[in-house]
C-alpha cells in the first residue's frame, strides 16, 4: 500500500480497494504457505524434520482459517489464481524436500523473509491511514509467526542447503511475484 498523505489523486484506490488488496494476497499467501508445507510433510513427514514441520503448518493452518473467515465476512474474493498456488506451492514444498530436509527449512526460510517484509509494510500502511486496528493486531501477530518459521528453519541448518543462494534467491522471486500477482488479480 502507498504512504502518500494528503487529497486522493484522479486513479487512486479507494479504501475497500485497498482493503480487499491486503485480504486477497494474504488469504492467498497462507493458502500458498499451507500447500508448500503439505509438500514437505508429503516428502519428510515421518523423518526427523516431521513434527518441526507440522508445527509451522498448523499456525499456516489457523492463519489461512483466519483470512478464509475475513473474506467471506467482508465479501472479497479469493485470488483467480488459487488453483495454481494450489500446484505451485505443493511442487515447490515437495521439490525442495525432495533436495532434502536443509533445502526444505531454505525454502520455509526464504518464503517467511518475504513474508516478513510484506507484512510489516501491510500493518505500517494501515497504521499510517489510522485504519484496520484488529487486522493490524491480526498480521502483526502472524508475521511474529512467520518470523518464528524463519528462525526455526535457520536453526535447523538452511544455509547449508546444496545450492543455498540459488534456491533462496529464487524463492525469494516467486514469493514476491506471487504477492504481487494474487494482490491485482
């Protein structure tokens, strides 16, 4: 969201526009961050990394509850492109499992960066325009989420990831790509 003050502009967005926006992607995000976790418990649940993972996919599963009920309660449509996150984010959690339990916690790490970036943007605009108080205080909550998703995927050796740059910077792509495609459409 912008952080320009002062009169509304000829092609600005409305506030419901705007609302809706924020709605969307991060219905989206978490739908995207719930299949990415369902790669990787298809690949490593019953390894070691198992229970790890299906701690952070519960909280995706509580967050993505929470935004599916903020959409319906504030008649916004879903993203038009849930059926491919519903691939994409499985193939990329299996994909990167299947590199292995490191690369696996890469990606987790690399998606809760961005994750972490978009979010705190997203509460810092609605505190700007003095809007939005409990979904401020909802974000916030999940992004301290995200970021403890992070932390847990560095503890358990991200970095030494075959590949650790490549993978991340190319995660880092797509979830910025995704963030920006499931806002507009």
């Amino acid at each position: 969201m912008e952080r320009r003050t002062g009169p509304a502009l000829p092609g600005d967005m409305d506030q419901r526009t705007k609302l809706e926006r924020i709605l969307r992607v991060d219905q989206a995000g978490e739908y995207g961050a719930r299949r990415i976790y369902q790669g990787q418990l298809a690949v490593l649940g019953n390894g070691p990394s198992g229970e790890t993972i299906r701690h952070m996919a519960e909280q995706e599963e509580k967050h993505l509850k929470t935004f599916d009920d903020l959409l319906n309660e504030r008649h916004v449509r879903p993203t038009l492109l849930s059926p491919i996150w519903h691939v994409a984010g499985f193939a990329l959690g299996a994909g990167t499992a299947l590199l292995g339990e490191k690369a696996a916690m890469a990606c987790t790490e690399a998606v809760e960066e961005v994750i972490d970036a978009h979010y705190a943007q997203q509460t810092q605009a609605l505190a700007d325009q003095g809007v939005e108080p409990e979904l401020q205080e909802t974000i916030e909550t999940f992004r301290a989420e995200e970021i403890e998703h992070r932390d847990i995927a560095r503890e358990n050796h991200a970095a030494d990831a075959p590949g650790y740059e490549l993978l991340t910077t190319g995660v880092k792509a797509g979830s910025r790509l995704a963030i920006w495609l499931s806002t507009r459409l």
